[in-house]
C-alpha cells in the first residue's frame, strides 16, 4: 500500500460466494473489484503444488493443470 499510482476500482457490496454444492454461503464485507488483477504466470497453482501441502491435496484433481 506504498504505491503512488491511482487505480480505478469499484465497491461492491452484497457479495456472497457459496460452496459448488450450495451447502454453504458466506456474505463478504464490501469487497472492491478493480479491471485487471496482476500476476505472474509462477503464481497459478497447479496440481502437484497442492499434492505436496496436506491440507490441499483433496482439492488437487479440481485445479486445472
């Protein structure tokens, strides 16, 4: 939060996300939403990444290669 450039974003609010299985739904506080996310490449997980961590390897076959 160092930076001096100006990004445009919008407020949302209301945003709720739910489990694929609709079981469960959490309500977010407002969230901003901007039009480009930065990221590298590096960054994306992949299977064999969350093979390698306890906790993520049920998820490993539902993260595309």
């Amino acid at each position: 939060m160092l930076g001096k450039e100006e990004i445009p974003v919008s407020r949302v609010d209301g945003l709720v996300v739910e489990r694929i299985d609709q079981r469960v739904q959490v309500e977010l506080p407002k969230t901003y939403t901007r039009e480009q996310i930065p990221s590298r490449r590096d960054q994306i997980p992949k299977p064999e990444v969350a093979a390698a961590w306890t906790h993520l390897k049920r998820i490993k076959d539902k993260i595309m290669p």
